[in-house]
C-alpha cells in the first residue's frame, strides 16, 4: 500500500516550498492539504508532483474515509497574519486544528513536524532559548504568537502523543513563493518591489533610543533552510519537543535591504519613515535563535549566510518572476 506525506498549508509560502524539496527528493505521494479557494495561491503548487488535493476543513472526514498510510505529517498551516487581532481567528486555526492534527498522529503513530513561531518569545525578556521550561512564562506581542505559544504549552502537556513530535519555532522565514502574501511578505519582497517601483526602499525608524534607525535586529533564515531541516527531522527523529529554527546570527534590516540591492546590482537609497503605529508597541528590535540544541541534536548542515540566501532569492527568482 502507498504511504503518503501530509503537508498543511500546502499552497502557502513555506508549504509549497515544502513540496517542491520533497519532489526533489523524488517524493511524490503527497497529500497536499490548503484552502484552494485563493487564486492567489495557485501559482505555488503549479508544476508540482502531488497525490491529492484536501480541502482543509475536509482533512479528518478524507482520512477517516480513505484510511490513508501517512509516513509522516508536516504541519504548516497557520492563519500568521500578525496583524489580525481577533484571537478567535488564531484559536480556530492555530490552536484547536492543530490539536485535531496532533491527536491523528498520536492515534496513528504518526511523526508530526509541525511550525510553531519566535513570536512566541514576545519581546525576548526570556531570551530566545528553546528551553520547555520557559515556555510558560513567555509574553508574546500579539494574538497570533499567542496562539502558537499556546499550541506548544498543550503539546508539552501531552501524555498521549506522536511516536515523534517536532514544534518548531520559525525566525524570520524569506524567500521564493510569497507573492500572495502581501503585508506579511518579507522586507526582501517588500523592498525589491520598491526599487523596481520607485528605486528606494523605506524602512521603519526606530522608536527607541538604543537602537538606529534601520539597526533592528532580526534572525533572517532561508526558506531553503527551513524545508531541508524539516525533513532531516523526519529523518533522523532526534528527542521530541520545541527546537528554534533560525540561524542563530542576527542581522540588521539595513544589511536585508543592502543585500537585496546587491542582488539587483543597483546602489543603496534607503530613506525611514514612521512605524505604524498600531504596531508601534508590538514590534520586535531583536531576534536571535539559540540553535544550540538543534546542533546538539546532530544537524550539522551549514546555513545560507544572509547575503547568499538573499542574494539566490532575488536572482533566481524575484528579478525572473520564478517560483520554488
């Protein structure tokens, strides 16, 4: 019998990309799980190899009918709008459907990768170390962190659980297959359009007195990076629990933004406005993964340097309209 791999979010940015690295791994029995209702999205899985196409809300009703052999579930599907404040939306999707997930795996001993968030470290007071014991102390900024951080305190609660579980706390993800994405598209998408539209980029100004303008601090990891580790989870199925996923060296958003123009092979003109200030209070100036206990738990892959991952993201993709 067929054993298939489950990706949530599958028309998304990362869970596309997620795909498309496992079709290049020669995996094709992939159930691709979305909302397909987004035109937008259409795009992102043009091309690729799947199995079968679920709608999201129809995924337990399919498996319960077909009885499906699943090797492995990544969960990738979130609503990660940081700017949607109503925390029904977020408990909806990020929290009671991600316990519908996890107890299919658990009843099923199913490995479950699944993408938890830094917005849960909040302002970072407690420092950006997966450790489970800090968990319950964190204070994220907004509904969406909320909601991530309170999937992963259930989790750890957890008696019952998947043979392997994986909560991954994803730092700032860029790259290919987030066109649909809008606001919540990276700096990177952000600031190529604005050179191609008008030839400079605006970045927030500080508002606090410690930090530069354009000297924020944000730990940028490659989507490249992301979907590869993911799988080496799967893989080599090291102790279950909550691993950062960043790469552990923080940047400014004025080296993003260099980067991007270096990519374009165009001159630097960064001008700074205002921060909105509905986010004003919300916003984070620094990031850092702690990513010693996923080394300590055997990955030893390097990782794209900013300026590699930025530079392969603008040539390659953004300047040929290409996607993963």
């Amino acid at each position: 019998m067929n054993a298939y791999v489950i990706v949530t979010g599958a028309a998304g940015f990362i869970g596309s990309c997620m795909v498309g690295f496992l079709n290049s791994l020669g995996e094709s029995s992939i159930l691709a799980v979305d909302e397909f209702s987004r035109l937008d999205k259409v795009p992102n899985l043009e091309g690729k190899q799947i199995a079968h196409r679920i709608e999201r809300d129809d995924l337990f009703s399919w498996l319960s009918e077909k009885q499906p052999v699943i090797k492995v579930v990544y969960h990738l599907g979130a609503r990660t709008d940081t700017t949607e404040f109503d925390y029904s939306v977020h408990e909806r999707l990020n929290v009671r459907y991600s316990k519908s997930v996890w107890e299919y795996c658990t009843q099923h001993q199913v490995p479950l990768v699944y993408a938890s968030s830094a917005a849960t470290y909040g302002s970072g007071s407690f420092g950006y170390k997966d450790d489970h014991a800090l968990v319950n102390k964190l204070e994220p900024l907004n509904p969406y962190g909320v909601s991530k951080n309170e999937f992963d305190k259930w989790a750890l609660q957890q008696v019952k659980t998947p043979p392997h579980w994986y909560g991954l706390k994803f730092f700032n993800v860029y790259g290919p297959n987030e066109y649909h994405k809008g606001r919540m598209a990276s700096v990177i998408f952000h600031s190529f359009n604005q050179v191609k539209d008008r030839g400079y980029v605006n970045l927030f100004k500080s508002h606090r007195p410690d930090f530069r303008d354009g000297q924020q601090l944000r730990d940028f990891i490659y989507v490249k990076d992301v979907v590869k580790i993911c799988h080496w989870f799967s893989l080599a199925l090291p102790a279950s629990g909550l691993y950062n996923l960043g790469t552990g060296k923080a940047r400014s958003f004025e080296d993003l933004v260099k980067a991007t123009y270096s990519g374009m092979e165009r001159s630097p003109d960064i001008r700074f406005i205002d921060m909105p200030e509905d986010i004003r209070d919300k916003y984070q100036y620094f990031t850092e993964a702690d990513m010693s206990k996923l080394h300590n738990a055997g990955y030893r892959e390097p990782f794209y340097s900013l300026e590699e991952g930025v530079g392969d993201y603008v040539r390659n993709y953004l300047l040929a309209g290409r996607y993963y």
